[in-house]
C-alpha cells in the first residue's frame, strides 16, 4: 500500500510543469549566486576628505586612502559642513578631517586629532568603514606601533583565507531544505484539498500513519538530491568541500528535512486554502530564520531570544553543518545537535500524524 501511494506522489510532481523545474533549477541558482551576495565583507566605502593641513604628509594619507581596495574617493571638500552634506544626501559614508599642522605634530612626534565621521544608518558599513579608515591613519601617525603590529602574526585554523564563501555556502544547505521540503509538502495538502482529490483517500482504510509516511517520503530523496547538487556545486565553482564525514551532512539534512516536511504537514492540517497555509509557513521560516544564528552570533541576541534557540531546529542544524563542514568536527562534535534535530524532528512528525483528520465535519 505504502509503496503505491508513494508512486502517486511522484507522479503527481512528474505531472506537474513547475516542480520538476524548480526542484533542479533551484538549488543550483542558490549555490551559483547567493554566496556572492551574502557577504558581511564592506568595500566600496565613499570617502569625502577635508585636508586643512594640505602639506607633503596629509597628501600621502590621502593618497593612501585612494590606494586602498574598500574605499572609493569621493574627492576633497572644503570644509567639514560641506562633507556633511554628501553624508545627509546619501553620497558619502565616511568623512575624514586633517586638522592643520597635522604634519608639524607628526614631525615633534605628537598625535594630531584626526577626525572621523561615519554615516550610522547602515551601522556595519559605517563602523567597518570608520575602522579601516582608523588603521589607516594610524599608520601615518604611529609608524612604530604598525611595525610593532606587523611583528604579530595570526593563524586562522579553519578559514585561513577568511573567505566568507566558506562560512556562507554550509548555511545555504539549510536555506534550499527548509524552503524545498517545508512549502513543497504544504502546498501539496492544501493543492489536494482545493481540488477535492485528498477526499478520494479518506474515504479508504488507508491509515494515518501510512498517508503521512507518503506524503514525507518523495520529499526526504528530494532533500537527498538537493544535498548531492550542493555539494557537487561547491566543489566545481568554489573548490569548497566538507572537511569532516560526508555521511554525518547527509544525517544532519535527513533529520532537518524530517523536521520541515512534518511542520509543513502539521500547518497544512489546519489551513484550509493555499494562500492561508503560505502565509502560515513564512511566518515561521522566517522567524527560524533569523533567530538561528546564520547571519549574526547567536550570544549577541537579547536573552529573550537566544532562548528561543534551544526549541529552533535551524539552530541546531547551522551549528552542527558549520563544525563539520567547515572544521571537520566528527560525531562527537555534533552528537548534541544531532540528538536534539531527532527530537524536534520526532516530535513533529508525531504531530503531524496526530493532527491529520481523515473525516472534516
């Protein structure tokens, strides 16, 4: 019985002239654009700068700017009212003010007062941008303390690069599951259920359990396929590939898309029309989303909301495909997040077989 309704599930979606598409063309758009864009990496940074030194070492410092691969100069302003204004019309994000006799307190080794203006609207471009900047002037008034800085050597352990790519691309895996298996079983309820077709089926002895399990089954291979697609993507474009054990990503996808193929099911239990269960769905995507630590630490979030981490099954993912993927953590590493993806996942798939109502009064 099992093995049928399984065969109709993957006709239907064979049938369909949309899903087909987006299940291959999907992952592969999300793999070949999405790691170049979802960059916290500031560059382009637009410098207005005021010289009222105009001496032999303010023009090196403006040259050095210029010189620079984050900044674009924007040019030389008169006056620092005048640089403001490009600020508040949106046309430079960082200003930067050489008092006068900025090179006599260089020569008598005294520190000039360089001022440093940075537009906070968007807070992570104005403090990164007001940052580098810093270190650049500081390089021209402390050339001893750059030379003691340059003594200090750093060893990144897992990203020696510091290529965002390889902390973006593991978190992508998570982005294509939740919306391939969360809105593709949702929307196949609900698509029955405005047709009319589910009725044929609850007027059989099929039990619950068996009509959930079909319903689940098409779209865990489905996840299976897009994790294959992810990886091969990321080793043919970027040359990234997983440092730890393969079969610990595939157990870590497995029990994500157990966890969001039965909480689209659940929501597709109590909606009755697509447009109802939709909205339903990205509510909480979104809020899974962004509380799970993919985009901003976790412990950098009011206590309020790191609470909610511990009952948020992208969390654990996140957490547990960056340490192997990236770290190459074995089991061990991940044994905590592993354990606590079962039990979410369980949990709703016993909800959803619980929720599923064969007759509608």
């Amino acid at each position: 019985m099992l093995k049928y309704l399984i065969q109709k599930e993957f006709l239907q979606i064979r049938r369909n002239a949309f899903l087909p598409r987006l299940i291959i063309i999907f992952p592969i758009m999300m793999m070949c654009v999405m790691p170049w864009v979802m960059t916290q990496e500031v560059k382009n940074v637009r410098v207005d700068v005021v010289d009222n030194d105009r001496s032999t070492l303010s023009r090196q410092l403006v040259q050095s700017i210029e010189a620079s691969n984050y900044f674009v100069f924007n040019g030389q302003k008169p006056t620092y009212n005048a640089a403001l204004k490009d600020i508040e019309k949106m046309d430079a994000d960082v200003v930067l003010v050489i008092p006068q006799n900025y090179s006599r307190d260089i020569t008598q080794r005294r520190s000039p007062r360089v001022l440093i203006a940075a537009n906070a609207v968007n807070g992570t471009k104005g403090s990164m941008g007001g940052t580098y900047l810093s270190q650049i002037v500081m390089a021209h008034v402390s050339p001893t303390v750059t030379a003691m800085q340059s003594k200090v050597s750093t060893l990144f352990l897992y990203n020696k690069n510091l290529n965002y790519k390889v902390f973006m691309i593991p978190a992508l895996f998570a982005i294509v599951m939740m919306l391939m298996c969360g809105f593709l079983p949702t929307l196949n309820i609900v698509g029955e259920k405005e047709t009319g077709t589910i009725e044929q089926i609850n007027v059989t002895p099929v039990p619950k359990w068996i009509f959930i399990l079909a319903k689940l089954v098409p779209y865990w291979l489905i996840a299976l396929f897009v994790i294959v697609v992810c990886l091969v993507l990321s080793w043919a474009i970027y040359g990234i590939t997983c440092q730890g054990p393969l079969w610990l990503v595939f157990a870590l996808a497995m029990l994500l898309a157990l966890f969001w193929s039965s909480f689209g099911l659940v929501i597709s239990n109590y909606s009755d029309t697509m447009q109802q269960a939709v909205f339903v769905m990205w509510f909480f995507v979104v809020c899974m989303l962004l509380l799970s630590g993919l985009f901003t630490p976790v412990r950098s979030m009011p206590y309020v909301a790191y609470l909610t981490t511990y009952i948020n099954p992208m969390h654990y993912f996140v957490d547990a495909i960056r340490t192997v993927f990236v770290r190459g953590g074995g089991f061990l590493s991940v044994a905590h997040q592993l354990l606590a993806l079962f039990i979410i996942a369980a949990t709703m798939g016993i909800l959803a077989v619980s929720s599923y109502r064969k007759n509608h009064s």
